[in-house]
C-alpha cells in the first residue's frame, strides 16, 4: 500500500477543551488508483490531507508513505519524505507571478536542491501532460484559472511523488472545466502510478474515480457508491 492511515486521530485546540477533526480514521490507497474523499464543509477533509502530507502531526494512529512510518521521523526527516514522496496541490494555485509556467515547475528541483537548468527537460514533459506544452513560456496572468490549475498539478509531480495529495482543485472551475481536471487527475494517477487522494465538495464527478469515501463531523462512513 502507497498510503496508509491507521486510526488516525486529530484535535485542535478549540475553547477550554479539544475539537476533534479526525476521529479513528483509516484510510488505505495503492498506487495507481484515485480515492475521492467527499463531505461537507468542516467535516476535516483537508485536515486529512494535511495529516497524510505529514504537515500535521495526529494525536493518535500511524501514517504510511511509501513503505516509510513517518510517526518516528523528526521535522527534517519528514521535509524530505515530502520533497520526495509527496506532491500536494492546494486550492488556490499559489504561482509566483514572475514565473513562467515551465519555470513554476523547474523551481521544485530548486527546492531540492537538484539542477534548475536540467529540470527543464522534465518540467517540459509534464507540461505537455497537463496539456500545455504550448504554453511554457507564459505567465500566471497570462493564463487561465484551469490553466494554473493544471500547472499546480503539473508542479506537484516534479518530483515524480509516490503520493499525490489534491485538495478541492475544481471549486473555482466550471462543471466542464472541472470534468476535464478530474480526467486529467485520474489519467496522472494512472501513467505515473500515484496513490492519489482527491478532496472535492463536489459530488458530479464521482463516477471517474476508483473509490469514494464520505467524510462526515471527522468520521470516515461508508463508501458512496460511485
Ligand atoms: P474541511 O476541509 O472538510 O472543510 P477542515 O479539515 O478544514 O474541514 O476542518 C475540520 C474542523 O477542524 C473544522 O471544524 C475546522 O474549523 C477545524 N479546524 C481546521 N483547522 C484548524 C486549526 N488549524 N485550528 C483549529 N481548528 C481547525
Ligand atoms: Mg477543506
């Protein structure tokens, strides 16, 4: 199993006492497949892909990645299980406004401490995945909001993750622009054989996925049928 999550138990701080986001959550998704996690608003769903980026640590239970138990490791040892193992595409594209598109990508490897200039080639190859190797050389403004959002998601696998963590890419999209980024999510999942978590409010779509798992008041229910 690429991720797993084993009883996984999260509070916050909330008044005198605690708020319990996640509560017993287990969670397993093998490479290569795409596991929708739908529920409403502050049902904890980006609390768990905040748990499974190790970016938060859980009161309770164990988190996987790729064959590493990331509960022992220190905050360094799990920066680079991240730089590594983990691509995470927020909500919002957040792109550097100066930046090429192919650059969006290439600064990744700069991040982990590879060679920008030999970055360039595979940052190249995922544009073109993403469906926009024509537009390499553009700007964030000079694009559009799908447009950054596929470039987020391009940025997400530079460092060909073995998990790929996406939260809620299609709410500022249309319904067919959301399809498409949907299409587009489980395609990736396939060719680069990623355990992807895909965080959505938005139900339409349910049927591209290879599992659904409803998230309600930080429980994991039953599988919605998809
Ligand atoms: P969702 O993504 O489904 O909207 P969240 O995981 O963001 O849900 O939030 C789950 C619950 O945890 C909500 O009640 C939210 O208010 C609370 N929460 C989220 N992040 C924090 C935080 N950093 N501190 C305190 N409470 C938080
Ligand atoms: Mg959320």
């Amino acid at each position: 199993m690429t991720l797993t999550l084993a009883d996984v138990t999260l509070t916050y701080p909330d008044g005198d006492g605690r708020l319990t986001a996640l509560d017993r959550i287990s969670l397993d998704v093998p490479a290569g497949t795409l596991t929708a996690v739908v529920g409403p608003s502050g049902s904890g769903k980006s609390s768990l892909l905040a748990v499974a980026a190790t970016l938060v640590t859980p009161d309770e239970g164990r988190v996987v990645v790729a064959g590493t138990e990331t509960m022992g490791l220190g905050r360094a040892q799990q920066a680079q299980l991240r730089r590594e193992q983990i691509g995470i595409v927020f909500q919002q594209p957040n792109l550097l406004p100066s930046l090429t598109a192919v650059e969006q990508l290439q600064v990744m490897t700069h991040l982990s401490g590879g060679a920008v200039r030999g970055a360039r080639g595979r940052a190249l190859e995922l544009l073109d995945a993403v469906g926009l190797a024509d537009q390499a050389g553009r700007r964030p403004h000079q694009l559009s909001g799908g447009q950054r959002q596929r470039i987020n998601i391009a940025r997400a696998l530079m460092n060909d993750p073995a998990v790929l963590l996406v939260d809620e890419p299609t709410s500022a999209l249309d319904h067919e622009r959301g399809a498409a980024v949907l299409d587009l999510l489980v395609a990736l999942t396939r060719e680069r054989s990623t355990a992807t978590v895909l965080v959505t409010h938005d139900r339409t779509h349910l049927d591209r996925v290879d599992r659904a798992v409803r998230m309600d008041d930080g429980r994991l229910t039953a599988a919605e049928p998809v």
